[in-house]
C-alpha cells in the first residue's frame, strides 16, 4: 500500500512541477490554466510555424544559388559566391 501511495505521490508532484508555469502565469494574467495554455498553443503556432517556412524557403534559395552558380562556372566571380560553393562541397 505505502509503494503505491509512493509512486502515486510522485506521479502528482511531477505533474504539479509540470504546470508550475502555468499556473504562475494564469495567477499573473488573471485567468484560469485552461484559458493562459489556449493562448501559449495559440502563440506560439503563429509565431513558430511563420519561421518554419521563412527557413525553408532560405534553405531552398541557397540550395538553387549554389546548383546554378557553382555547378555550372568552375570559379565563381565574387568573394560571396565563392564561400557559397565552398561550403556546399
């Protein structure tokens, strides 16, 4: 009985020292702990995923950047070009 008293005690306060922030947020705003992880998911889903995509359209750039400057030329005209296709390999 104790053990499982145990393990079920330290299965709360795992899930107490989860919602720490929460809970310290939502006392901070004035709102409950339902509505303050709303707005976090909310946020941070309009604020990461926008990034996500500037990333890879960078990433894409370069990528084309690099197969038609280096690929094609076998020495690159300017100091900028010629890291790019160093760095690629």
């Amino acid at each position: 009985m104790q053990v499982e008293k145990a393990a079920i005690d330290g299965e709360r306060k795992a899930v107490e020292a989860d919602l720490g922030p929460v809970r310290y947020l939502s006392q901070l705003v004035g709102a409950s702990d339902e509505r303050v992880r709303r707005w976090f998911i909310l946020a941070v889903a309009l604020l990461l995923d926008p990034a996500a995509v500037v990333l890879l359209l960078a990433a894409t750039a370069r990528r084309t950047f690099v197969a038609v400057h280096c690929n094609e030329k076998p020495k690159c005209r300017t100091r900028r070009e010629s890291l790019m296709c160093v760095s690629d390999g």
